[in-house]
C-alpha cells in the first residue's frame, strides 16, 4: 500500500487549527493570576461540552453556566464559545462563539486566546486574519500556553501569515512538547522523520510517536504503526503495528482506518479477514477519507454482496456512533 505522508504524519492542524477547552490544559500553564483565581474557585461546565469532550469539571446548567459567562468568568466565556462554536442548540453560531472567545481572550485567559487565534485563522464568524491570529497566538505563548506553542509551530510549518520556517516551526513544536500538549509532540516527531529544521532521525521521531501514543493520542498511535510496518526506526513488527492501528482508528484516525482495512485484506499482522477490511475502509471514507477507496474494488471480489452490505452497515454504524463525539475531541485536543 502507497503512504503518503500527509496521511499518516501530521497533528491534526493540517489545514486548521485545534480549539480547546481549558480542562486539561490550566494545570499546565502558568495564567495571569487574577485569571487563575477567577477560574480556580468558578469553574462550571456546560453538561453538553463536558460530555462530548470527557471533561471532569462540575457541570451546571446551561443557564447558569451563561449567566456566569455574562458576569465576566472566564472559564464559562470559553465554555459560551465551545457550545457556540459546536453549535449546539439553536442559538449558537460561530458568531456567538467569536464573541465570547472575544471577551474571555481580552481578559487574558490564554485558553480563550488560542480558540480566538482559531477563529481567525480560519475565518470562522469573521474573516481570516492571520496578524490577529499571531497576535491572540503570541499573547497565550507569553504566558507558557502549550497550545499556543503547537499552532504557532503549524503557521510556521506551512508559512501562514508568516514566512515558511522550518527551524523557527521545530522551535514551537519543541515548546509545545515540552509542554505536554501531544498533538505537538507528534509534530516533533514528524519534524524529525521528515528532517524539517533539524536532522533527521528516525528513532528521535519514533520516541515522540512512542511517548503520545502511550498518552492515547491516535495520531501518534497510528505514526509509530507506520515505523512498525516499514521497520524503520524501530524493528519491524507486523503484529504491533497492527495493535497500533487498531487503537488509532478507534480513536477515529481515518488513515490509521485505512492501513487497517489494508492489513486486514493482506493478512499482515493478523488473519485474512477481507469483510473487517471492507468496513474499515469504508467507515474512513464516510468519515471523509476517501484515499483508501482504491482498495475496495480488489476487497470486494472476496466478499458476497450480503457480506458486502453487512460491512457497509457496520461501517456506517460505527460512523453514527462516533461521529460528533470525536468531532467535538478533534476540536478540543
């Protein structure tokens, strides 16, 4: 099977940003105090956002939650945003999420901050503007926001709003590693397997593939599969990299969803089953993957047409199953 790399190597941010929330990520970064003071004592989740994201802060109700937000918390500004931005309910737009990002940012709370530097970027409830997305991005990196690290690292990475850089794009994504924020250490990793600003070596890109893959990140689960498969970088090792892809793509990885269906169809790593590798290709491209679709045709001379709607069935249930869920995760990584 043909590898390219933009299937298998880079963080999500490939074309976009990540927002967050701050639920994992306060602990880690040093914020103004008076916004740590606010927030230590204050935090209260929306049930919704929670839920999706599989936080662990006490939730409220939605009232509360926004009467909160319209007090001036912070924690429940960005909270405003989140719902808005996932547009959960009728009232929320990427409008309303601008706003509240807006306010909560302006008060210095770095988690708001990076999720304004997205809309920006991105042109969601606004038009794009890389200068303010830097300028929101620098201000949460001043106050050792990991998450700021990660994206300035991809503007750097794909010279948006700024000069291609490789060097200054390893620099950030160091940072951001440094910091824990794994979507970054598997940047890292990536910037070494490539050799983007720094020399390249395999076995470096396979510690930091390793080290966020142990942290349950699917992107680096699925990067230290490929190692595995071609043996580069580490030994070579059908079977574990095949445990790999199956974690990444039920972690909802569509190419770590395609090199599965591809290992189920070629028996490496595990039996032949070709009705698995007909439902995992085709679950990545409901999910919007469609670069395993060659592999369907070869596929379904093995299968009989039940066979063949019995794994379209699966592939589509598992698509129900999962999808705003891990669309809500992509979001907030």
């Amino acid at each position: 099977m043909k590898r390219t790399t933009s299937q298998t190597k880079l963080a999500a941010g490939i074309a976009s940003f990540a927002l967050l929330i701050a639920q994992t990520s306060l602990a880690q970064s040093s914020l103004a105090q008076s916004s740590l003071a606010q927030t230590s004592k204050e935090e209260c989740s929306l049930a919704v956002v929670s839920r999706l994201v599989g936080g662990a802060q006490h939730v409220c109700d939605g009232k509360v939650v926004q009467e909160m937000a319209r007090r001036g918390h912070v924690f429940q500004q960005n909270q405003q945003g989140m719902a808005s931005i996932l547009a959960i309910g009728p009232d929320y737009n990427e409008t309303e999420a601008l706003k509240w990002f807006e306010q909560a940012a302006q008060r210095g709370y770095a988690p708001a901050q990076v999720n304004l530097a997205v809309m920006y970027a991105n042109g969601w409830g606004t038009p794009a503007n890389y200068g303010a997305a830097l300028r929101w991005l620098r201000a949460a990196a001043d106050q050792g926001f990991a998450r700021a690290y990660y994206n300035l690292g991809i503007l750097y990475l794909y010279g948006k709003g700024v000069q291609q850089d490789y060097a200054e794009a390893f620099r950030w994504f160091q940072k951001g590693a440094q910091g824990n924020d794994t979507d970054a250490q598997v940047n890292l990793g990536y910037m070494y397997d490539q050799g983007l600003g720094c020399p390249r070596s395999a076995s470096t890109a396979a510690s930091w593939y390793r080290k966020t893959a142990e942290a349950g990140n699917p992107l680096g689960e699925n990067n230290l599969a490929d190692l595995y498969l071609r043996g580069i970088g580490v030994a070579q090792d059908s079977a574990e990299a095949f445990r790999l892809f199956q974690k990444a793509a039920a972690g909802g990885s569509t190419g770590a969803r395609i090199k599965l269906g591809y290992m189920y169809a070629e028996g490496l790593g595990t039996p032949k089953d070709p009705m698995a590798a007909y439902m995992w290709v085709t679950a990545a491209s409901l999910g919007g993957d469609s670069r395993g679709q060659y592999l369907l045709p070869s596929i379904e001379s093995f299968l009989t047409p039940a066979q063949i709607s019995a794994a379209q069935e699966r592939a589509h249930r598992l698509r129900l199953e999962s999808g705003h869920q891990l669309s809500a995760k992509a979001l907030v990584q």
